[in-house]
C-alpha cells in the first residue's frame, strides 16, 4: 500500500503545462527517484505534493488523508532544494534544531540535543555543530540541510536535486551516506535529479518524467530489460541506449551504413515499417581491430575515466556511445569496428518512440 498517492496532477504556469495529469505511487520505507532533464517537472512535482505550488487538477493523498488543499505546515513533508536555504546567522547546530523550536513542535532542549547529536552523527557533521554556515564547504551545507529537514521526521522527505553542485567525489560520498542514513532510519524519499548514476545509486525505483509527463516507473533492472519507450532509453543508462533509424526489409532491419539486422519481431512486421532499433551500449562488440562481420566507424571522441574511457563512434549518420577498458588502443579519429547484436534489439516505434515488442533475449540472461 502506498504511503503517499498523486493522481492526475497538472500545473501550468502561464501558457506553459508543466505537469501532464503526473501519477505517483510511494511505498514507506522507499526511495523513489524522479529522474528527467532540466525542465521535465521534477521540482513542480515536489513542490505540488510539499503544497508550495497549488495543482491545477488532480489530487494528493498522504497516508489515507488527502492533502491537496492542505497547507505546508499542515502537511507531514519536508523539502530540501539544492540551494540549502540555511539560516546564514546562526550555527550548523541552530539550523538543524531550528524546526523543533518552531511553535508547532516546541521541543524540550534535551530532547533537541540527543535529536541534534543523532543525526549529525549518521550524516557525519557532528564535529561541525558549532561553525557558522559562512564557515561550511558546500557540501557541508547540504547535509546541514538535509539533517534540518529530518529532524522532525516528517512521513516523507522530498529531495530537489540536492547533490546536482558537488563536485563528483563529494557527491559520491554523499550518495552513500544519503542511502546508509535512510536504511537506519527507515525514511521515505523523493529523490528528485537529472543525473542517472545518481538517481540509480540511491533509488529502489525510477520514475522516468519528460516534458511533464511520467514515461515509466520500475526498478532499474525492469526498466533495463523493459524499456516502454526510446525516451526511457535515452534517460537510463551510463552510457544512454544507443538508437538506430531502421526499416523493415524481407523481414529485416535495415541500418543505412551497417546493413541488414535479423532482429526478434522484424519477420512480423509489413516491409517499409521505419523503426528504431535500440541496443545497450554493454551489448555492443567493439574492436580496435578488424574482424568477422564487424562494421567500421571512425572514433568521433574519447573520454578517459581513470579505468576506463567512454568512446563516442560514428558511422554515416549514426553514433553511439560505450565505455571500453584501456586495453581498447584508439584514438580520437582512428577507425574502430563493431557489430550490433542482433538477438538483442529492442524495437521502437520511430513515430511515437514507444517499444513495439518485447525482444526474445538470449538464455545466458
């Protein structure tokens, strides 16, 4: 059963819809990660179910109790937004006591301290209690931030992007103490970002939102293996799925460039049907050599990651991108060769986007 419910929500700001009639569904205990580009509707859908944006239509219920019309502080949610929002005068310490002090809790100041102390040791801060936030990293003020918004322990916790300013190892570090901190204390999350491995680290589902509308909410494994739509395999992965605009020809898929692929569904479909195909760039066989049934591309742009490298390949029309080991000797403009796996081709509609057909997968999965 689901702790928090939205159903139908829409908001428009002006002439602009930024929310398309959103449904979400959040079980206690769970991280759920909204996951979109900048200006899918991740921050109005936090703000619409924190009651600091009115919906237009649609309704929000919290644990059986419909919320909609309710105020902010009559809601048991708490937001944190990546730019803190602390208190500049007071230490790290008054900022996070700050909502127990409120009128509407007026905690005991010893009951204040061992909360204080608690959570500053799980999100580990509580050597920074005194400072000042002029005197805070960046990172610092965002787990001061978050530790004011837990405090009260609220029923759900909506997070805004909270990590999207940190440098990589920062947020990193974050990332898994975000997640140790919630398995300790059992919060509920929304996790709003536009960054997958992120959102895929700390999240137990993904709700995929663009253009103000959800495309799909799974486990990253379901979504990997059941991709609704080429939108959903744009967003997911590291790297993205890589699309290829095909046609059907006697029963195959034509690739300009590549030839002719004898993808699962395509003997089903009338000869002409313009399609994607979609593959996982793990899927994808590369050499820096030539080979049997291997198709060459020219390396368009390298990425070193310490242990590895991204490489984005060109051929004609087309690119992909794939993250090789340093074993894999190219360079940026060099020739590579790489087959596309056939078995394993995911089927999209080039219309709508939307997956024609599940592929059949191979028995090794």
């Amino acid at each position: 059963m689901s702790l928090l419910s939205a159903r139908g929500l829409t908001k428009s700001f002006r002439s602009t819809a930024a929310l398309r009639s959103i449904d979400l569904d959040v079980a206690e205990g769970e991280v759920l990660a909204l996951l979109g580009p900048t200006g899918a509707g991740k921050s109005t859908t936090l703000r619409c179910l924190a009651g600091l944006e009115k919906p237009d239509s649609g309704r929000i219920v919290l644990d059986g109790h419909d919320i909609t019309e309710a105020r902010p502080r009559d809601r048991d949610v708490a937001v944190v937004f990546e730019g803190y929002n602390l208190l500049p005068t007071l230490s790290a310490y008054d900022n996070i006591a700050f909502p127990l002090r409120s009128p509407a809790y007026r905690e005991r100041e010893s009951e204040i301290r061992q909360r204080v102390t608690r959570i500053s040791e799980d999100l580990r801060i509580d050597h920074l209690l005194e400072r000042h936030v002029s005197q805070l990293s960046g990172g610092e003020r965002q787990r001061v931030a978050i530790a004011r918004a837990l405090i009260r322990r609220p029923r759900v916790l909506l997070l805004d992007e909270p990590l999207s300013a940190l440098d990589l190892k920062l947020r990193e570090a974050l990332q898994h103490e975000l997640k140790e901190m919630q398995r300790k204390e059992g919060a509920t999350v929304i996790y709003a970002s536009h960054d997958f491995p992120s959102a895929a680290q700390i999240a137990n589902r993904l709700a995929l939102i663009q253009d103000g509308r959800i495309l799909q909410t799974a486990p990253l494994a379901q979504l990997l293996a059941e991709p609704a739509s080429a939108s959903v395999g744009k967003l997911i992965g590291s790297p993205a799925m890589a699309l290829f605009e095909a046609r059907v020809l006697a029963g195959k898929a034509a690739i300009e460039n590549y030839g002719l692929i004898d993808a699962p569904g395509c003997p089903e479909l009338t000869a002409g049907t313009e399609l994607r195909l979609g593959f996982w760039p793990e899927d994808i066989a590369i050499s820096a050599t030539p080979g049997s049934n291997l198709v060459e591309g020219r390396v368009y742009a390298t990425d070193f990651r310490g242990r590895d490298r991204a490489l984005e390949v060109h051929f004609g029309e087309h690119r992909f991108r794939k993250v090789v080991d340093l074993t894999v000797d190219c360079q940026q403009d060099d020739p590579i060769w790489f087959q596309l796996p056939a078995e394993r081709a995911y089927l999209f509609d080039r219309r709508d986007g939307k997956r024609m057909r599940l592929a059949r997968r191979v028995a090794s999965e």
